[in-house]
C-alpha cells in the first residue's frame, strides 16, 4: 500500500494493479492514480469540497441516534431550548430567533437543510421600539447632571448618531474618572457605561427611553437641517434607505405642518378683522 496518501483516500489492488479511491459518507470515487499529478492534485479538493457541504452525502440511517439528534437540531423545539438561554431578555430573544431565522433561510437556499425551523416560532412579546429622545427629554438627562461618563456617551451618541456599542466601546479611560487597568479594554469601558446609563435615567425619571433612541434623534436631527438621504446614511453608516426614509419624510411632515399652521394663523388673523368690522 502506497504511504502518506491524502484523507480519505485508500488503495484498492485488483487485477494486477493499484486504483485509487476517495471515499467518504458511504460513498467513494475512483481518483487518478498517481498522487503527484496534477489530474490528482485538482479531483482530491473538489471531492473534499464536496462532501463537506453536500447534505446527500450526509445522510444517516433512519432509526439510529444518530438520526433521532439531526431531526431534533431540525426542529424548532431545538431552536426554543436555545432561546431559553436568553430567558429575562425579551429583546436579545426577539434578535436571536430573527437571526437564527435568516442563519436557516440561507441554509435551505444553499441545500444545508430542507426546513427552516425557526421560522415557526412564535414571537416573544413585541418587538420594542426605540423612539427619538425629545428635547425636553434630552434637557430633562441634561440637567439631571449625570456622571460624567455617562454624560460623554449621552452626548457623543445625540450629536454623532452613531450605535452604543461603537460610542461606548471607544470612549477613552480618562472620561470614566479612573486609571484602573481593569478598564484598560474597550469591552470593560463598554460595560461599566453599559451599567451607569441606566441609574442616570432612572435619576433623570428618564427610565422609559434607551441609548438607541439618540440615534433617532440625532437622524431626525440632521433631516430637519434639510440634510439629503444620502448625507444622512453617510453619518449614521445606515445600508438601506428604509430607516433614512422615516426621519426624511418626519422632517418633511413637520415642515409641511409649520407652513400649514402658518396659513391658517394667516386666515384667522382676517377672520378677526372682518367679525370686528361687523361689531362696529
């Protein structure tokens, strides 16, 4: 028998000769028989390729152990155990059955599976909704005095717009009013602001809203400044223009709105005149 043959490769010796043989999930495929050439060296990978990715070729007896945990892992019942590790966190449980949505559909696209277990699971609650901060809401955190931390992700999060985990994350030590080398690392900074934000709201009588929601405002922000979609896509590194959209077409409601009110203080303010000319 030849040595150092490749995985999955065997010698098969019949008739006088040497044949070469890959085999893999009960299957197998004559190869050149000469490792060395490059016949070989192109059919050896895209067998392996193959058969790491070919649901077929993986298919195991039906009734054996085997069997029992694949359809389990294919089923959503699998998919809900896994949710329970998020079990208090409504909104992590939300995304995580999402993704594993998408993770499926892409399977089912590409022959990894046949189903999409997570697309029968029921949702867990509503999906929460991170409005804009008001004004007076931003004004009310504002004057709360936060710490100072805190008060630096507030502001670098309302004037940027940029996600909480990329402001937390790059804050630098000198804003945490520490030198501790525990706070060295960006994820340490990111969970002591993680944890102060929402004591600081809870001061405020700010507990209902979210960092989240600062992005919001600071897009609808810029598309009151007359900003262009793209400009604001630009700045909040949003990929489609569906989010974009909302705060343009607020800003355009609002500016309609103000012009509207404007005509008819306009109108009511003849109205006025001719009903005292009546009285006269």
């Amino acid at each position: 028998m030849r040595p150092n043959l490749p995985r999955y490769v065997g010698l098969v010796r019949a008739k006088g000769s040497d044949y070469l043989y890959f085999r893999r999930h009960g299957q197998r495929w004559r190869l050149p028989d000469d490792p060395a050439t490059p016949e070989f060296q192109k059919a050896y990978p895209e067998l392996l390729g193959r058969t790491n990715f070919d649901p077929v070729l993986r298919r195991v007896a039906d009734g054996s152990v085997a069997a029992l945990v694949r359809d389990y892992r294919g089923s959503d019942e699998f998919i809900r155990e896994l949710r329970k590790g998020f079990a208090g966190k409504g909104r992590t449980q939300q995304l995580f059955g999402q993704v594993a949505s998408l993770l499926f559909n892409f399977a089912v696209d590409n022959d990894y599976c046949e189903t999409n277990p997570a697309s029968r699971m029921k949702r867990v609650g509503r999906a929460r909704a991170y409005r804009a901060w008001t004004d007076a809401e931003c004004g009310a955190f504002e004057a709360s005095n936060p710490v100072r931390h805190v008060m630096t992700g507030y502001m670098l999060g309302r004037y940027t717009g940029q996600r909480r985990g990329d402001v937390f994350g790059r804050i630098s030590p000198t804003y945490l009013g520490t030198r501790s080398s525990s706070l060295s690392k960006p994820g340490a900074r990111r969970d002591k602001l993680q944890q102060g934000l929402p004591q600081a709201l809870h001061t405020a009588g700010l507990a209902h809203l979210h960092f989240h929601g600062l992005r919001h405002t600071a897009g609808a922000a810029l598309a009151e400044a007359g900003c262009s979609e793209k400009e604001i896509m630009a700045v909040l590194g949003h990929k489609t223009l569906s989010m974009v959209q909302k705060y343009t077409a607020g800003a355009r409601r609002k500016r309609l709105a103000t012009s509207a009110i404007a005509k008819l203080e306009g109108t009511g303010t003849g109205t006025e005149r001719e009903s005292a000319k009546l009285d006269e």
